[in-house]
C-alpha cells in the first residue's frame, strides 16, 4: 500500500514555559499554527521483512533510526506488532533546525499515514499521546490545526480559523541546537508572555490584539548566542510587518501582515538579505481532511 501525505511546517505565534518538569522536560503554553511550507512523504509497506527504510532528497539528514519519520514507523509497527515493512520518501522543503518543526512533522506523516494503511482507527488525540515519545512537536503536527498547546506538547487545544494574515518568514545561515538552547533557559529571569491574551484574539478575530501580544519567551535565550536575530526582527518591522518574532528556540523569524501587499513588500526587502525567505498563509489541516 502507499499513501502521500503532506507534512507541513509549523510557527509558533506565542511561545512560553511556566517552568521544567522533575524529568527536565519544559511546561509549554503555546499558541501554534501550520503553514502553507511543506514536505511531501510518501509511505509504502511491503510484506517481503520488517526493514524501514527512509530516504530524503536532503544531503544533510540521516536517514537511520536517528529520523523522526523512522522513529514514527518503529513505533506503530512494535506497538501493534505490524508484520510489515516501511519505505518512507521525504521531499524536504522545510529548512533543517530551524525552528520550524521539520522533523516533527515527517514524524507526523507518517503516524496520520500507518493509522489509515494498517487501518489502526486511532484518533488525532490517540496519535498525539504516542507521538510525544518521539518529539515535543509532533503532537502538535499530527493535527495541524491552529491550536493551544500545553504540558510536555502533548495537550493540543484547537483554536477557530486565524484572522486573515500573510507571514514572512525568513531564516539565517545558523543552525540552532533546540536541546541546547532548552538545557540554558534560566527560569528565574525568563520573561514571560501573555499566552491567553493571543488565544483570546484568534477566539475573537481580532488580528490587532492578535500582533500585539505575539512573543517568544526563548528569543532572550537564542539571541544570546545569535544576535542578528534581534536585527532580523528589527528589520521585519521596519519593512512593514505588523508583528514580528522568533519561531519556536530559532533561528527563523518570521513577520506577520494584514495586508498582502505588505507582505509582498516585505518578502521582496528581505530577499538578498536572508538566505531562505518565504511568503506563505495558515493552514488547517483538519479542514482541508474534511473538505
Ligand atoms: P525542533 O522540533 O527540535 O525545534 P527544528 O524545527 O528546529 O526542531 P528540525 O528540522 O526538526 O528542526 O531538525 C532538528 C533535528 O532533527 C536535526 O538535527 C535533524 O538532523 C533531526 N531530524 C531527524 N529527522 C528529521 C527529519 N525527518 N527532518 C528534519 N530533521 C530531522
């Protein structure tokens, strides 16, 4: 059997952690939306062993049981003990660590892609349970759907449709280790960010309120290491961005725009400047299924 299935990157619109669990894991209050970047994975099973195997038309990822979409495969096939192999395609169109969950979301590919061939009835929730074992953000993935998300990433809230916008986004050469920047957060100067305020905008469609608590509680932490984020940031607003943060630990930046025009504008500022800049919308998983 084979399936495709789209495996879009994600931005978060506000990001915080209330504190770190016994285990070192983070508390998250996240507001998270999926757009329109996405990477392609093609799944196919076959009956002839029990070998995954992925490839990747990236030179940079490893294709063994260190990617997220092989750990996605082993998963499903030992917790239901599946007595088939896995071939797994990924065309990578999302720029590698870069805050951008790529690898979360090929994980969750290839979970939303094994429940419908091995015909396993799980739900988006029953996925996101198991998907937290592999990565905090592939809870998040498996529905893409604008959402708020809490615990460990595993509590996924969704939200209505976001108010009309264009986004921005624009990442730098620099490659962030997400473990790294999570291990130097110190809790007691971190500042904080009014998660509920954002939630509360989207609820209402209120794109105003919506710019104005945008934030990123790890931007203090990475730009630490990489200060031209600062600038990136700097420079996205002088250009016309009507908010403008960091996504996830870094070190994309991305800058949001009511008006398309705008967002043209910005897009054409930016290129030249930034080595990978991209113009894209929200998306909705969950509805684009239904419909
Ligand atoms: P995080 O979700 O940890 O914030 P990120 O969005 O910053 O991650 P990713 O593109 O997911 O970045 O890559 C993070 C790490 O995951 C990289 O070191 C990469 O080698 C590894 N990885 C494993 N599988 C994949 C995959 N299928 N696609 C991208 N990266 C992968």
């Amino acid at each position: 059997m084979e399936i495709t299935e789209k495996a879009p990157a994600k931005l978060n619109l506000c990001l915080d952690t209330p504190f770190r669990h016994s285990d070192g894991s983070p508390e998250w209050s996240m507001v998270m939306t999926a757009v329109d970047l996405a990477d392609y994975v093609q799944i196919t099973t076959h009956t002839d062993s029990l070998a995954i195997c992925v490839e990747t038309n990236s030179g940079f990822l490893p294709c063994d049981q260190r990617n997220l979409a092989y750990q996605a495969a082993k998963l499903l096939q030992r917790k239901y003990k599946i007595q088939e192999g896995v071939s797994i395609k990924i065309q990578k169109n999302i720029p590698v660590a870069a805050g951008m969950g790529g690898g979360s979301a090929d994980a969750a590919a290839v979970l939303r892609g094994l429940n419908k061939i091995w015909e396993l009835g799980l739900s988006k929730a029953e996925l996101a349970k198991l998907a937290l074992s592999i990565d905090s953000d592939v809870p998040f993935c498996v529905y893409s759907t604008p959402a708020h998300v809490t615990g460990k990433g595993e509590i996924i809230t969704p939200l209505p449709k976001l108010p009309q916008m264009w986004i921005v986004i624009a990442k730098m050469k620099t490659s962030v280790s997400t473990p790294k920047i999570l291990r130097s957060i110190d809790y007691d100067t971190l500042p904080h960010q009014n998660v509920d305020a954002v939630v509360q905008a989207i609820k209402n469609n209120d794109p105003q309120n919506l710019c104005q608590h945008m934030g990123n509680s790890l931007e203090a932490v990475t730009s630490q290491r990489h200060p031209n984020i600062l600038v990136l940031k700097e420079k996205m607003l002088k250009f016309g961005a009507d908010a403008a943060v960091m996504s996830g630990s870094g070190p994309t930046v991305f800058g949001i725009c009511k008006k398309h025009s705008r967002a043209q504008h910005l897009y054409n500022s930016l290129k030249g400047f930034c080595q990978n800049v991209y113009l894209v919308r929200p998306i909705d998983l969950q509805q684009s299924e239904e419909h």
